[in-house]
C-alpha cells in the first residue's frame, strides 16, 4: 500500500491541482493586463496635467507681460 498508493495519491494530486494552476496563471495573465492598462492612463494623464500647467504658465506670463500689474493684492481687492 505504501508505495502503490503513495504513486496513486500524488497522480491524483497532480491532477486535480492542474486546472487550479491554469486559472492561477489567468489570473496573473488578467492582473497583468489591468496594471499595464492603470499604468497608461495614470501617465496619459500626468502628461495631459503637465501641458495644461504649461499652457497656464504661458498664459500667465504673456497676461503680466503684455498688461503690467493686473494682479490683486494678497488680502486686498482690486
């Protein structure tokens, strides 16, 4: 029984945890996916807040070039 039942019970061992091992490579496979798709949108987007603070920037520097002082004091009003 020893050794012809200890060759049974792996085989069976094998066997039944062969389907569990392909979902878990699915799931590493789907997890995968999802990461590298947040990945993209969080640098999609950092790129996009990073051209929008450019553009503000500019915006800004032409105002206070072209119009002098148009500037409200801290704490005061225009």
């Amino acid at each position: 029984m020893a050794a012809g039942g200890l060759d049974a019970l792996q085989a069976v061992v094998i066997i039944v945890a062969l389907p569990f091992a392909l979902l878990l490579v699915a799931v590493m496979v789907s997890l995968h996916r999802v990461l590298s798709q947040d990945l993209g949108r969080r640098e999609r987007d950092a790129r996009e807040l990073h051209r929008a603070e450019l553009r503000w920037l500019t915006q800004e520097r032409e105002r206070s070039l072209a119009g002098g002082n148009d500037q409200v004091p801290p704490g005061g009003t225009a």
